[in-house]
C-alpha cells in the first residue's frame, strides 16, 4: 500500500462520491458509466482495475489441462450453422468492421495464415465451475492493427451466430492474452466450447469468451448495445 492515491481511493471505494471522484482524476472511470452502466459497475471497475492491474490471468502446465470438460448445449440454432459445420467451417466468416480503416472478412483459413498465439488458461462460469485447456489463436491485437483501428476506437464489440453480443474496452482488446481462438487442446475448437471460432478473454469470466465468434465492431461508445442480460459488464477475475 505504498502507492498513497491507491490507498486513498481503496479507502475511498466505501464512500461512493468521494471514489467517483478520485476514480474519475485516475482514469478508472469504466467505459461509458453513466447511462449504461450505474455506480456499482464503476467501483468494481475501478476496484479491479487497482487490485489488478493490468496483470496477465494465470498460465498453468499442460499437466493441468482437464481431462473432462463442461461444454454447454447451446450452439446456434438453424440451418445456417448447420450447413456451414456441414462443410467443415470453410465458409465461416469474421467481419471486421467500424472505426478502422481498412474493413476485413476472413475466413478461418485465413486466420490460421496469421500469427499464433498460446495460452493454458482457466475458464471460470460465474456458475461456480471451471476447467483448464489451451487454447490457441491469432491475438486480437493483430486482427485489430491488420484492420487498422482507428484513434477513437475505445471498445470491441463483438458478436456470435447465435447472437450472443459483448464488448470490452482497449485494456482488454490489446491484452496478449485475449485471442481469437480456433485451436483448443491442439484440435480445432469443437462447436460444444464455441467452434470455430471464439473469442477467449482469459482475464474475465467465461461468458465473456464469447463463442460462435462471426464479428467485431470498432466502436467509441457503448451507447445503444446490449450486454447478455444482467451480466455484468467487466468481469475481471
Ligand atoms: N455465443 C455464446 N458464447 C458464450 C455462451 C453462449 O451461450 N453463447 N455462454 C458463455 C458462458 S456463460 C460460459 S461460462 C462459457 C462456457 O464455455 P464452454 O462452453 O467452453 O464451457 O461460454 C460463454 N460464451
Ligand atoms: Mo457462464
């Protein structure tokens, strides 16, 4: 507790208006707080945001990895995603678009020409369960510089086939760790934990490693987007 704006606004976080008001002189304020989101999401923004800063979620060996896994039966319903499995994803797309300045579509194989990155994460359900696998996939940050993103991008919002919507903000976007995974356990991701593709954001909980991943949008506002319900916004863990 060296750090005395960090003590003050830790001791501040009670006090409601106070740590508003040092949250806002330290850049702790999250996206767009007033409107969307109330003063509860503020403080655990900012509460998170200082206790952990901008610290990479844990790695573990692969002696780690579960061996069963809890994939969840929801895939998109249809025959849209029907026919594409069908034919093994090749037609699979991810647009992305917004602030950047050069708009992409790529398909899967055109992803897999990009770089790759890989982590052995945990994926923790704010249901209380949780398992371990690696994952593997080209870093959002790539995606974001090969599009362009424009200055006045300050958010990801990011969308699934079965019409799933999230967003994160820049801190998040650019992380090393959150990836655009099409690889998990060196198979291609099975449809039951998102395939063909997701987006794992291993610093927050799993619903926010959004799966069924078909585009990302640019955004400076959240204004007008709908989360998933009553989840919360930032999910730090
Ligand atoms: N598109 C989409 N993404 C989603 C979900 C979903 O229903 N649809 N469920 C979320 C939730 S609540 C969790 S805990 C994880 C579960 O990941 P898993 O299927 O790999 O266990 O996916 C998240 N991503
Ligand atoms: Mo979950």
């Amino acid at each position: 507790m060296g750090n005395p704006t960090r003590r003050n606004l830790l001791l501040g976080l009670g006090a409601g208006a106070a740590a508003l008001t040092a949250a806002k002189a330290n850049g702790l304020i999250p996206p767009d707080a007033v409107g969307l989101y109330g003063c509860g999401h503020t403080l655990t923004y900012a509460a998170q945001r200082l206790l952990i800063g901008n610290a990479n979620a844990r790695e573990f060996p692969p002696s780690q990895i579960s061996a069963i896994n809890h994939p969840k039966d929801t895939f998109p319903k249809g025959d849209a995603f029907q026919q594409l499995k069908a034919n093994g994803f090749a037609d699979w797309k991810l647009q992305i678009d917004g602030l950047v300045t050069t708009p992409q579509t790529l398909t899967l194989a055109q992803l897999k020409t990009h770089s790759t990155s890989s982590q052995i994460t945990q994926l923790i359900c704010e249901e209380g369960w949780s398992y371990i696998a690696q994952w593997a996939g080209v870093p959002l940050a790539h995606i974001l510089q090969l599009a362009g993103a424009k200055p006045a991008a300050r958010f990801v919002v990011y969308s699934a086939m079965d019409e799933w919507v999230d967003a994160i903000d820049m801190n998040d976007a650019l992380h090393p760790q959150t990836i655009v995974t099409h690889t998990m356990n060196n198979a291609p991701l099975p449809v039951g934990h998102g395939g063909p593709l997701r987006l794992r954001v291993p610093r927050q909980l799993g619903y926010k490693s959004l799966k069924f991943l078909n585009k990302l949008t640019l955004t400076d506002s959240l204004k007008g987007i709908a989360g998933e319900g009553s989840y919360s916004w930032f999910a730090g863990i």
